[in-house]
C-alpha cells in the first residue's frame, strides 16, 4: 500500500483536532486561550493583557473561532471572546489519549 496523502483516510475527530492544534500552534494563541479560560474577554481587554497590536490579536482570535475552540458573542458595540469549554474539552481528552 502506498503513502496517501488524503484526509478521506482519518475520522472526523482526528481532522479535527489536528486542526485545532495547528491553530494552538503558535504561543500567542496559547496565551489568548489561557486568558479566555480564566474569563470572557473582549478584543481590547485581551489587547492590555498582551503585547500585540490590536490587528494581531484579532487574527489570532479569527484563527482560534475557526476551529471552534473560542465563542465570540456580540454584544454592541463589542464582541466578547470566550472559551468554547465544550469543544476544548474535546480538544484537550483527544490529545491526553495520544500522550
């Protein structure tokens, strides 16, 4: 059998978690996710907690609600970030099974 390169070979939750750690995969998401675990924040609070620009931060949160692992909720004029508890459990028990 040959190497494939195909994901049609994995489950669904491997793609997702594989996913999911690409995302996690840089230390400043790292550090958003550690803050949103201690409380729901907006952009600009997580701007203060960090030393990023605003234009970062708001990429990396793109990144992270891409692959479901933080919620944003509007509340005008702001968004609040939050972790999704349910999908980083998920997250987080897939990869203590591998490790």
């Amino acid at each position: 059998m040959g190497i494939t390169t195909s994901i049609d070979n994995y489950t669904t939750d491997q793609i997702e978690v594989s996913k999911q750690a690409k995302a996690m995969g840089h230390p400043a998401r790292v550090a958003i996710m550690k803050l949103l675990s201690e409380k729901s924040l907006t952009c600009n609070a997580i701007v203060e907690s960090m030393p990023l620009a605003q234009s970062t931060v708001s990429q990396h949160l793109k990144e992270l609600k891409a692959v479901h692992l933080i919620d944003a909720m509007e509340v005008r004029p702001k968004i609040i970030y939050s972790l999704n508890k349910k999908n980083y459990q998920k997250f987080k028990n897939i990869l203590e099974e591998i490790f």
